[in-house]
C-alpha cells in the first residue's frame, strides 16, 4: 500500500502520541512495534485523522500489554 507523505507523518505523529500516553509499568519491549501496526492496520481501512488513529491504537493498548507480558 502506498501512503501520502503527509499521513506517514501523521501516523508517526500518533504513534508518539499513543505511546507518551502509556504509563512506564506498561510500556514493555515490542510494544511500540505492535501499536504501529495497529495505526497501519486502521489507515489501510481509511481511517486517515491524527484524531481516529491516537483513538483506533489507545484502544488496544491494553490487550497489546496482556499479550506482550
């Protein structure tokens, strides 16, 4: 799939979004790779906005953590 510039920043953007939200006792190795791939996950089905890709991955933080720990 092939992404604009612009919201290749704006992934990244919520990526570092997303993860400065998650507590340090959370935050455990591989973590970051799999909320990346969340936000991938939802641009690939047209979620597009800083606001819906912070939202789309915040909301499966918690269930990353359960899986990674």
């Amino acid at each position: 799939m092939q992404y604009s510039s612009e919201l290749i920043q704006t992934m990244r953007q919520a990526l570092e979004a997303v993860m400065a939200n998650v507590p340090a006792h959370q935050s455990v190795f591989g973590l970051k790779a799999a909320v990346a791939e969340c936000i991938l996950k939802a641009a690939a089905h047209g979620q597009t906005s800083y606001d819906g890709l912070v939202t789309s991955a915040s909301d499966q933080v918690q269930a990353i953590v359960a899986m990674l720990t």
